[in-house]
C-alpha cells in the first residue's frame, strides 16, 4: 500500500493546507491585487464623490431642473459613444497607458472645476459643461481599458473570487463616496471638495501606476474599428435574452431612474442639504451590496427572466414611493430597495 502526501498549493501560506486557509487568503497574498482593490476603493470614492458634488454645485446655482438635464447628457453621451470605441482601442493600445493617461486627464478636470467653483459667477456654466465634457470623453477610454487590465492582473484560478473583491471595493467605495462628500461639501465647501476628489484620484492612480503593465493579447481578427462595432452590436442583436435583458434595463434606468434629480428632491423637496444628499446617493449602493452577498449564497440562475421582470416592477414601485414621498426616512429606504 502507498501513502500520497498532499501538499499546499503554491498560493497557500507557509504551513497552510488549502482546505484550512480562508477562501479569499490566496487572492490576498498578491501585492498587485492589493494595489488593484485599493484603487478600485479610491476610484469608487472619487467617482461618487463627483457626481454628488457637481449635481449639487450647477442646481444650487441655477435652481433650474435643466441645468441636471444638460449635465447628465453633456456627461453621459461622450462617455457612452467613446466607450465603444475604447473597447477597440484597448485591445489593441497598452491598457496601462490608457487608464494612467486618462486618470491624468481626470485629476486635471477636478482641479479645474476647484478653480471655477471659487468664482463661479464670472466664469460661467459653459465653464463648467466644457470641463465635465473633457471628463466624459476620458471616461469613455477609462472604462474598457480599465476593466479589461484587472481581468489580467487576476489569475484566471482565481477569478471568481478576485472579481467579487474587486467588485465589493468598488461598492464599498460607493457607498461612502456620497456621504463624504456631502459632509466636506458643508464642512469645508465645494472648492475644497473638488480638491481632495483630486487627492483621491491622485492616489488611485499611485496604486495602478505601481501594478507592472500586461502584455495586450493579439486580437483575435485583424478588423478595422467599424467591423469590429458592427460585429458587436450584431451578436447582441441575436442573443435575444442578452437584447432583451439589456432594453428592459436601459428603458427602466433611463425613465424611471431619480439618480440625476436628486440634488432637487434635498434641497427643496426634503430640505437635507449637502449632508442628505450624500446619504440619498449612497442607499442604492447598500442595497446593491446586500443583494450581491445574498446572490452569492442563492444565485437568482432558476427562472431568471422572470426574476429580472421582477426586479424592474421592484424598481418602478421603488420609485413611484420615492418620487411621492415628503419624509427622509422614507426616501432613504425607497432608493434602497431600487
């Protein structure tokens, strides 16, 4: 008779068998994943922390609903149509390069919004949209290039794992972000706030600038930008749950989302200022959070589109009682269970 002796495996501590080591201890062991967490963390913080700061700083200027509108779309549209050409272009460009170089772009935007938050009469609102422009356009490189360097820096025998990590930073990030920056919007003012956003971005980009760069792979056809786009949009199209699932939340989001009025509902409809604001941003992330730990356990994978149809009835009621309620509480847990 043989005896086999099992050994730990390389990612395991000194003296550890796999079996008696915490789940997440391998992924841990890494520096260049500890570095990634932490800016997933700091970007998170610096992300929302903007997005609650400049909603608040145009309305509280304009007291004029349009003025959120023109932010959202001066935002949002670089962003969504340059992303899709970022995909193409981190396939094919240093990933590390990008992100850095668009981070820089970032931290220049915020330091210019600090300088025109101190006198914002004189330079105007087209200041303001040109600069938030410029912060669209780099996100649309950002985002792609982004995500596809973590998938390279996680090793593929720990991808699920290092996903969820990466994944729970970025909502934990989230959900501080808000509250943060509601409290140094009143404590110290909007000036000072763009300033520490700017610290934040700054040590995020420390953290990534510290992971060593990644070979891009080869693509895997030698295609010009509009084959490649065309092909995109040609296999969502028949994936018909993929399209479907996709058109029911954007159409959901884009009509009934209350994310971009809510520097409104705290200053004149619940009267919480800066500091309520914060907090009213960061209750989607908590429930967010909650239902990925509870998907870990129960993977929603049986009847999934009915679940997804009923998760968007959730998100429509979630928001009928939002937008009718008159009492903060009340609000709060309406944007939680959105």
């Amino acid at each position: 008779m043989t005896t086999e002796t099992t050994k730990p495996p390389l990612d395991a501590p000194d003296g550890v068998h796999a079996s008696d080591a915490p789940p997440y201890v391998d992924v841990l062991q890494q520096t260049d994943f500890r570095l990634l967490m932490a800016e997933r963390l700091t970007s998170a913080l610096a992300g929302v922390g903007f997005a609650t700061l400049i909603g608040y700083q145009l309305y509280t200027m304009t007291r004029d609903p349009l003025s959120l509108a023109w932010l959202g779309l001066i935002e949002a549209v670089p962003a969504l149509l340059l992303s899709l050409i970022g995909g193409y272009v981190a396939d094919r460009v240093n990933r590390k390069r990008i992100v850095l170089a668009t981070v820089a772009i970032n931290i220049f935007c915020m330091l210019t919004l600090m300088v025109l938050a101190r006198d914002p009469e004189r330079f105007g609102l087209a200041a303001i949209y040109s600069v938030v422009a410029l912060f669209g356009f780099a996100t649309g490189f950002f985002r792609p290039a982004s995500s596809a360097f973590e998938q390279q820096v996680i090793p593929m025998r720990q991808a699920a794992r290092g996903a969820s990590l990466t994944a729970t930073m970025w909502l934990a990030g989230g959900i501080a972000g808000g509250p943060l920056a509601g409290f140094s919007i009143d404590f110290l003012g909007i000036p000072t706030t763009y300033g520490l956003i700017a610290l934040l971005m700054f040590i995020a980009a420390i953290c990534f600038f510290l992971i060593p760069a990644r070979p891009v792979p080869p693509p895997d056809a030698d295609e010009t930008i509009w084959e490649s786009l065309r092909a995109g949009v040609r296999f969502v199209l028949r994936n018909q749950p993929l399209a479907g699932s996709m058109a029911l939340d954007l159409f959901a989001v884009l009509f009934g989302g209350a994310m971009a009025l809510l520097p409104i509902f705290a200053t004149d409809i619940l009267g919480v200022g800066a500091r309520g604001l914060g907090f009213l941003r960061t209750a989607p992330a908590i429930g967010s959070l909650l239902v990925m730990v509870m998907a870990t356990r129960r993977p929603p994978t049986n009847h999934a589109g009915r679940n997804l149809l009923w998760c968007v009835a959730g998100f429509g009621v979630s928001m009928i009682v939002f937008g009718l309620s008159r009492n903060f509480v009340l609000s709060l847990v309406a944007l939680f269970f959105s």
